[in-house]
C-alpha cells in the first residue's frame, strides 16, 4: 500500500512538474504569445466600444459625485461640529461670567455687611463710651456735690465751732466782769 501511495505521489509530481517544465510553446518568458488570440476578431464591435466608454463615464461621474457628496457631508458635518463647539464656547463663557458675576455680588454683599457690622459696632462702642462718659459726669457730679455738702458741713462745724468759741469767750469775759464786781 505505501508502494502505491509513493508511486502516484511520483507520478503526479512527474507530470506537474513536466507541464511547467515544457511548455507546448517554444518559450516561456513572459511574452505575450500571438497565437492564443488566433479566433480573435481583431474588428472590435465599435458600438461596444462607445458602451464601455460610456459606461467608463458614467462610473467616473458617479465616483466624482460620490466624492463631492462626501466632501460637502463631510464639510457639512465640520461646519456643525464647528457651530457646536462655538455655541459651547459662548455657553461656557455665560457660565463663567454669571458666576464671576454671582462671586462679585457674594463679595459686595459680603462687603456691605461687614460695613454694616463694623457700623453697628462703632455705634455701640460710640453709645457705650457716651454712656461711660455720662455715668463718669455722673460720679463726678455726686462726688463734687458730696464735696460741696462736706465742705458745707465742715464750713458749718467751724462757723459753730467760732461761734460756741465767741460764746465761751463772751462769757469767761461775763465771769471775769462779774468776779471783778
């Protein structure tokens, strides 16, 4: 069985590689041979000519009209995606003023009222030193008046404290007048 197997395995190598080896023509370069278009009418049907250049023509614009309508999508679609990245940009930048706007308005409001505390604050500290000044004018009134009534008092101890020491010496003069009679 492998004797059989071999010898066809031979046998078919043998004649494919003799159908290359040999061709039937003298030669085999890669010229073109002559005689293969032997049943060839070298009278080609001028009508299927002019069909095939017509249909050449055809195919041609169709491709040329294939492109151009590509272009113009392609163009179309860049013009939009253009468009969109514009109007994005221009919403992006709304955005970015509005909360540029939004953070100045934070910031004056924050602003004013820190001018309204510090006003109020001032306010407070200007009533509370009013008040301290009055209650200061307060005290030293009292005390001036505590002053003036201990003044007063002391004025009165000396006048009776005179006068006690005129009445003494009027009647140690009484005694002395009346020891001397």
């Amino acid at each position: 069985m492998a004797k059989k197997l071999i010898l066809l395995s031979l046998a078919t190598t043998f004649l494919a590689v003799g159908c290359v080896a040999f061709p039937e023509d003298g030669y085999y370069d890669g010229r073109y041979d002559r005689s293969y278009d032997r049943n060839y009418d070298n009278r080609y049907d001028l009508q299927q000519r002019q069909r095939l250049e017509l249909e050449r023509r055809r195919l041609a614009e169709q491709n040329r009209n294939r492109q151009l309508q590509l272009q113009r999508q392609k163009n179309e679609l860049e013009r939009q995606r253009l468009q969109q990245q514009r109007e994005r940009s221009q919403l992006e930048q709304k955005r970015r003023e509005q909360q540029l706007q939004q953070q100045r308005d934070r910031h004056q409001n924050l602003d004013r009222k820190r001018r309204e505390q510090l006003e109020q604050q001032r306010k407070r500290e200007q009533q509370l030193q009013q008040r301290q000044r009055e209650q200061n004018a307060q005290k030293q009134r009292q005390e001036q008046l505590k002053r003036d009534r201990q003044a007063d008092q002391q004025k009165r101890a000396a006048e009776q404290r005179r006068s006690n020491e005129e009445k003494r010496q009027q009647a140690i003069k009484y005694f002395e007048q009346q020891r001397q009679r």
